[in-house]
C-alpha cells in the first residue's frame, strides 16, 4: 500500500467562489420542455430551479444553447450571441441567470471557440468572396488541392480540409466536422510554401481574438459567471506545446482579469503544464482523450482510436486501476499547487455512471469519491438518480462521432417522474429530441425524492456534508492511504473517507487509534485496528 500526498492549494489564488462550487451540467436539449415541441428549452430549466436549489448544487454548465443548425448539437454555432430559438429567448436566459442567483447558482456557458457553423454570417461572406475582404481572413483557404487523409476513416478534431462548397473555390479548413469551419488564430509556424498559414499577429487571427472578448463581454454583461471553453488547445496550428495557443488564452485572460474579476474560464480537458502562467481557472480532469478517464469510463459509450484500455476503476468487477488517475492528478499540480481540478461523474461526450455494465452501490461509490476527493466536482444531469446511458440511442444532431463511439445515449431526455415521458415533455414520444429509457424500472427524480434511501438522497447528503466540512473542499491536500480496492484517503488532515466500487470485501489498516466518529457509511466495520469494507461498501470518518 503506498503512501502519498498530493499538493495543497494556495489559497491567495483568485475566483474564491469555484473552489466552493458543485457544478450540474445541463444538456439544454435533454433537461426540461416546457413548450412541448420535444425538445428540452429554458424555461424549462427555469421551472426545476427549486430541484438544483434543493440538491444543494451551486453553479450550473450549460452545453451550447445559441444559433446553429445542429450538425454537431449546437457545437455549430451560427449565431453567439442569440439563443437558439428552440431554447427560447435572450431575455430567458437573462431570467435564468437572474432567477438562478436568486438561489445562489451561478451560471456558466460554453464558449466554441475554435470554429463555426457554415452557417455563421462569417463563413457565409467568405464563402461568397470572390477576392480579398478587408473584414475577411477569420477562416482558413488553400487553392491547391490538399493531400487525402491518410485514414480511411477520419478522427474528428483532426484538423482537415473541406472542399469549398462554392462559389468561392478552394479548401477551407475545418475543426470537428465539416460543417465546423476553424476559426482562423494563426500558425504558430509560418511558411512561404504554404502561404495560407496567418502568423497569429495577422488581421484575420486579430479579428477572431477580438471577436471571442465581445462575445464573452455579452453574456458576462448578463450576469453570467463565466465560460466552458470548447476545444480550448485547438485554436493555434500547429502549435507544438501549445504554446503559442496558451499565449493567446493568457492575454484572454489577463483581459478577463482588468474587466470581470470574478468570472472563470475552463477549457475542455486539461490545460497543458507548461511554464506558463495559468491561462484558465480550472481544469477538466477527465475528458475523453485522458487515459485517466477509465477512472469513471467503463467504456458504454464505445471505444475511440485512442481509448485507454486500462480497465475501469469504479466497476463491481475490481480489475481496475486507480494509479493512472493518482499519477495525473499529482503531476497536474505538480509546482502549481493552486491549480484546481474538476472531475465530473460523466459529460456529453461521455457514457453515464450508470449502464448496463454498472449500477446499483458501486454508483453510490463513485458519488462518495466524486464529493469528497480534491477537486471540484461535476455532475451530469441525471447521473444523481442513476440514469442509464442507453447503448442503442438513435445518431441525432452528430452523436455518433465515430463508428464505434455513440454520445446519443448519455444525452437521453432527463426523469423527472412517473408520468408520460418521464415528465420531460408533453409531446408525442415519437418526437422527443432522444427516445427515453423504456426500462419500466428506470429511475426519476420524484420517485427517488420519496426514497430516503435513494442515490440521490445519497448525493443531496453528500453535497452538504462537503459545504459544512471545509476539509473537503478542494485544496487541502489529498493523503491516500489505500490506492487499491478500496480506495482510502485523508483529506485536510482529519476527514477519512474510504470507497470500495468492487463486489469483493476488502480491508484497510485504520491510521489512528481512536475510534473515528462516523458521517456516513454502508457496509464499513472498524475492528482491532482494521477497518473491513464490505463490497460496495464507503465511508466518510472525521478522525479524532
Ligand atoms: C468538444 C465537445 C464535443 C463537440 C466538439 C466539437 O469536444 O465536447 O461535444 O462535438 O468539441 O465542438
């Protein structure tokens, strides 16, 4: 058993308020239909404020709910700064944020940085230029003709290029699928032989850097707290370190600073180690290209080329690793103990906590982990009752992202109740945005509130024991003292918290001699010294 301990966080770093937040991430499609079209809207979301508010989250995420077609969910925008008119209005959002406030949650967008729809007026105008634009250059043109891929099928995220679909000729080059243009920031190398590449000094990357500060400047203006930031390390090509790509996310930044003091930026995934100052105020530990991702992914979702076979740590089968997710977590703070760390129970791109190949206790584990370990915590919508990520959920709006890779099924419409549809709209079933678990068992969110016994009176406790427990939050240091099954840590010197997600009993040696008092527990003894844990078993010790 290894003993280590993993940084503290100085606390003179700025943005206070993340290191208390409990983030939800909402699915804007997916949450609540309040006008029975089927698809999930703001109002929606406005009407189940009092759920938050009694689940005792602080700060909502909201997947991109502005202007496009579709093609990519809303990850194509068209418009930033209107909001998709089948999620309602700008001023909705503005009653959102003010009625979430009212609550004490915070609200964060999600800024697409990297590219646009086709259908941004942008791309449209430069599409439809046959010569030079003084307000052109935000996208990248070649004439000659680029060389095929090199794979049969193409990894989305590869940068490639886009045969113009006229009347301007040439190739533009895109940055997820086809119809996601990249927004052009320049290369980090220029080259005479391939005269397309803007230095990032250039007017068109100038345009673009400035575009994303008045987008920001928009909805931070209406009271939004801060932003999500898609593809974040995309923005510079080929940009080796991401050096020149963190350089323009620190100037961002320090603009963020001078203008909106208490707004947070986070990329997807995690901001490379560099010698760099900070550019972002927080990381998103586990997104899909992270090995360390099998902490939570059991691979429902499907595999992409890069997957990590590492088998998943929380799973009742207790053939997982939870080294590769210690070994991140440490080198990620490694020389910068402030840098604060969001691990969430699953995303959009994700499968669920629970699926097929788990449910039950060991979710109950995972939760217990996910509130208690030190870094801010994310939840997916729906993951809080144990909805399942459903394995043959139709391809809409682009979820299927690769043969063997379906995001449709974490996306599902939320559970509210027993009613028609899960209580998620009133439309026909046939025209909801994502068919609904038809499991007569599935869970909902009414049933499990008149179940003290629930995962969710479950999660609902663990968030307040996490606010009344400063030694949880993130920054107090992480000792773990057990790092196989289970997995057993002590966070801010005096908080033991133990979880075993296996089906097997497993034991660990207790740290002092006292008796520790008990928070919570399931299926934990303390004997001689020993503490058993029984399978699925965890518990949260304040040591004496
Ligand atoms: C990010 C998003 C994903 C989207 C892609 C392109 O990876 O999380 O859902 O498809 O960017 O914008």
């Amino acid at each position: 058993m290894s003993q280590r301990t993993l940084a503290r966080r100085d606390e003179s770093v700025a943005r206070e308020w993340l290191n208390d937040a409990v983030i939800y991430q909402i699915y804007p499609q997916s949450f609540a239909d309040s006008d029975g079209d089927g698809i999930g809207d703001l109002p929606g979301v406005i009407d189940r404020l009092d759920y938050l508010e009694w689940l005792g989250v602080n700060t909502i995420w909201f997947n991109p709910c502005f202007e496009s077609p579709f093609a990519d969910a809303g990850y194509d925008v068209s418009d930033y700064l209107k909001v998709a008119a089948r999620y309602g209005t700008n001023d909705d959002l503005e009653r959102l944020v003010r009625e979430a406030k009212q609550r004490g949650i915070r609200v964060l967008l999600d800024l697409v940085a990297g590219h646009t729809s086709v259908e941004h007026p942008w791309f449209q105008r430069e599409l439809a230029a046959s010569g030079p634009d003084p307000a052109g250059d935000r996208y990248v043109w070649r004439h000659g003709a680029p060389a095929p891929p090199k794979n049969d099928i193409e990894m989305p995220g590869t940068p490639q290029w886009v045969e113009s679909p006229g009347p301007r000729p040439g190739w533009y080059l895109k940055n997820f699928y086809d119809d996601q243009p990249a927004l052009n920031f320049g290369w980090a190398n220029v080259r005479s032989d391939e005269p397309w590449r803007d230095a990032v000094d250039d007017a068109g990357p100038i345009r673009n850097r400035e575009a994303l500060r008045e987008i920001m400047a928009f909805w931070l203006d209406r009271g939004v707290a801060g932003f999500r930031i898609d593809m974040a390390f995309s923005l510079v090509k080929d940009d080796d370190d991401l050096v020149e790509t963190l350089q323009l996310w620190s100037e961002t930044k320090h603009w963020l600073d001078d203008h909106y003091p208490d707004a947070v930026f986070i990329p997807e995934g995690v901001e490379p180690r560099a010698t760099h100052e900070p550019a972002f105020d927080a990381d998103f530990f586990l997104a899909i290209f992270e090995p360390h991702a099998a902490l939570f992914d059991n691979g429902s979702a499907g595999s992409l080329p890069w997957t990590s076979h590492n088998p998943c740590y929380f799973d009742d089968a207790g053939r997982g690793t939870v080294q590769p997710f210690l070994e991140a977590f440490e080198q990620a703070q490694e020389g910068r103990p402030d840098r604060r760390i969001i691990v969430g129970s699953a995303d959009h791109d994700f499968g669920r906590l629970a699926s097929d190949r788990r449910n039950g206790a060991s979710l109950e584990s995972a939760f217990v982990f996910l509130l208690t370990w030190g870094s801010i915590p994310s939840i997916w919508y729906g993951d809080e009752i144990g909805m399942r990520y459903l394995p043959d959920a139709p391809d809409v709006e682009g979820a299927v992202c690769y043969p063997t890779y379906n995001r449709a099924g974490c996306r599902t419409p939320m559970q509210w109740d027993t009613s028609a549809n899960a209580g998620f709209s009133s439309a026909p079933a046939d025209q909801l945005y994502l068919p609904i678990d038809a499991d007569p068992s599935r869970p909902d969110v009414a049933s499990s509130r008149d179940d003290e016994t629930s995962l969710l009176h479950l999660v609902r406790r663990l968030i307040q024991i996490r606010k009344e427990t400063p030694s949880l939050h993130p920054g107090t240091g992480v000792e773990v003292i057990g790092d196989g099954y289970p997995l057993a840590y002590i966070r801010g010197g005096d908080h033991l918290v133990i979880v075993n997600p296996s089906s097997a009993s497993s034991t660990v040696d207790l740290p002092q001699s006292d008796l520790p008092l008990e928070l919570i527990s399931n299926d934990v003894r303390v004997a001689d010294g020993v503490i058993h844990v029984g399978p699925r078993g965890y518990a949260i010790f304040r040591l004496g």
